[in-house]
C-alpha cells in the first residue's frame, strides 16, 4: 500500500492516479488552477508547487461552503514554462500560515477602528496614520468622525449662550448654555481639525486626545525603556511628533511673546501674521460681545458674576486686541495674556 504524500499544519493530502496528489486545506492557499484552452484563450497553466523536491501544476481547486479548498495537483508538464513556484513545506506553511493570522487580525483590527472612530480619531495625527499603514485603519475618517459631531455640539452651544444672554428664555438645555467657553473651543478647534482633514486630507487629533495619549504612554513604559527611548529616538521620530504637536496647536501660538513666535516661525515656518490677525479678530469679537452683553445685563438689574467678570476682562481684551493689531501692522509679533496658558502646552515645541 503506497504511503499518503507528507502533507504539513492541518492540511490532509491523497495520492492519486498516474503521480497526481490531492491536497485538502482548510484555508485556501491563493493557489490558481489551470485555465484550459478556448475558442478565445490559450491554456494557462496552473500555479506551479515544488512538492518534496517535485514540481506539480494546480490542475484543479475547488472551493468548499465552509472556506476549505481541495487542490489537486499533476506532475509538471514540460511543454509549460514554468515562471513562478510555490513552495509546499513546512517553512513556507508556517510563513503562511502567519501571514493569514496577521490579514485575519488587520481585518478585525480595522472593524474595531471604524467602530470606534468617534474615540480614536481624537489620537495625535501620527497615531493615526501608523494605525492606517498597519492594518488599514481610516485615518482620515477617524478625525471626520470624531470632529463633526464636537464642531455642531460647540457650535449650538455658541449659539444657545448668546440666545440666553439676551433673556431667550431656557430654550436649550442649560449644561448648553452655562459654559460658553467649553462651546467656542469645541467648535473651534473641531472645526479646524475638519478643515485639516478635508483640505489637506490628513488626520489631525484633538489637544485633550493628544494630552491622554502621551500621559497613557507614559504611565505604560518602565523608567529604563523611557531612558532607551530617550536616548535612542531618531531626530525623524522627535520631529512628527513635535510637528504634530505644532499642527494641533498653531492657531493659539500667536498668543505667545514675540520671542516665542520668532522662534516657532524660524523652526516649523510659522505664520505670525496669519495667526496673529485671526486671533486678534476672533477674541475681539467674542471678548466685544461678551463686553455688551454684560452692560447689558447690568443695565436691566439682571447680572451675575459672569457680568462683574466679563466687564473688566473684556475691556482689556478688546483693548489688546487693538493694540496688537497695529503692532501686526508693523510686521511684528504680538502675543497676549492668554498666551500664559499656552505656553505650558507648547513647552516642547520651545525647548532650544
């Protein structure tokens, strides 16, 4: 009785008549049968396989309900030209095998990405594209799909602060309209992220995702792999991760002294005009606004602390924002108080 042909992992392999050999695999190999001959075609051979140091063309595959394949296999024929072989061992089903593990897991990997994009989009950019050359996450998407709902949920509330200042009446729900300045950076820093995404179609993270990334990637390496780290990261690595940081934060650094913004426009190209003129109109927009309405309330005997505040507060910051204006004007930096609270934030993008 003529011993089965070795066959490797879990596949199951028969002789067959005339040296054919049949080849039962649970996953299918990618192998091609042969294509015969037609009115239209010439025959093309089958995918060639050196089996125990034999070559054999796949004459047949046939798929099964389950994702099983048999294969059946004929000695080569020499009339073919033989251009590419597939190896049969156990080194090449090992290979095999873990090359189907990791397309198994890119695929599970993914799903869990687009399900969780709202969340994962809020990663550093570089997060996000690493994520989509691994295991072909969406990068792009994530960031749309984290922003947009953040950009209507900020910018409603914008307009449900104001709509109440001016005695609308609870129209909106009142966690709405109690924290103007949590709705104004919602919608503005989504807003830019959904620009980033789609002008330039790049991914962009949040600052408050960017802030738990790194403090998780912190908490998560040892004190001697962070020495390593230290010591060994590539100037390429430092510097996505620094440009990031300055992408996520370039429309608040015009609020930094000068000498920061000539430092940042000499290291990353920033824009100090640019910056500079759209925080100057934004904040005397909004500090201007907050200004009337205050006096208002305090005219109409209805003024809270928010009013007492905001009467000081946004006189000064109107003032400054003229002030800074003529100083852009003059091709100069102007930076603000605000920038007090930047700073910190911006710390790395600083260090000389």
């Amino acid at each position: 009785m003529t011993a089965p042909p070795r066959s490797f992992g879990t596949d199951r392999a028969e002789a067959g008549p005339a040296g054919a050999r049949l080849l039962h695999c649970a996953v299918s190999k990618g192998w091609l049968a042969r294509k015969p001959k037609t009115l239209t075609s010439a025959e093309h051979p089958g995918t060639a396989v050196r089996w125990d140091d034999e070559i054999f063309e796949v004459v047949e595959a046939s798929p099964a309900a389950d994702g099983a394949v048999r294969y059946r296999l004929e000695p080569w024929e020499p009339r073919h030209a033989i251009r590419v072989v597939s190896n049969y061992d156990a080194a090449s089903e090992h290979n095999r095998e873990a090359e189907q593990n990791r397309r198994r897991d890119s695929i599970y990997k993914r799903r869990l990405s687009i399900l969780f994009a709202p969340l994962l989009g809020h990663l550093p950019g570089e997060v996000q594209n690493r994520m989509e050359s691994e295991f072909g996450a969406p990068a792009r998407f994530m960031t749309i799909a984290s922003a947009l709902p953040l950009f209507f949920l900020g910018a409603l509330g914008v307009i449900a602060s104001r709509i109440a200042a001016f005695g609308g009446g609870d129209i909106f729900p009142s966690w709405l309209t109690d924290h103007p300045f949590i709705s104004i950076y919602l919608a503005g820093e989504s807003g830019f992220r959904l620009a980033t995404a789609f002008i330039q179609g790049e991914p962009m993270g949040s600052l408050p995702g960017m802030l738990i990334y790194e403090a998780w990637r912190a908490l998560r390496a040892r004190p001697s792999r962070r020495v390593v780290r230290a010591n060994e990261a590539s100037p390429a690595e430092t510097s996505l991760e620094s440009d990031e940081l300055f992408k996520i934060l370039e429309p608040l650094l015009a609020l930094l002294p000068s000498d920061d913004q000539l430092f940042l426009e000499s290291r990353f190209g920033f824009s100090f005009r640019r910056w500079g003129r759209f925080s100057a109109i934004a904040l005397f927009v909004i500090a201007g606004l907050n200004l009337l309405i205050a006096l208002g309330q305090l005219a109409q005997d209805l003024e809270s602390f928010w009013d007492f505040f905001w009467i000081p507060a946004g006189a000064y910051l109107v003032l400054e924002q003229f002030l800074r204006w003529r100083r852009l004007a003059s091709n100069r930096p102007a930076g603000s108080v605000l920038g007090f609270f930047v700073r910190p934030i911006a710390r790395r993008l600083l260090s000389r």
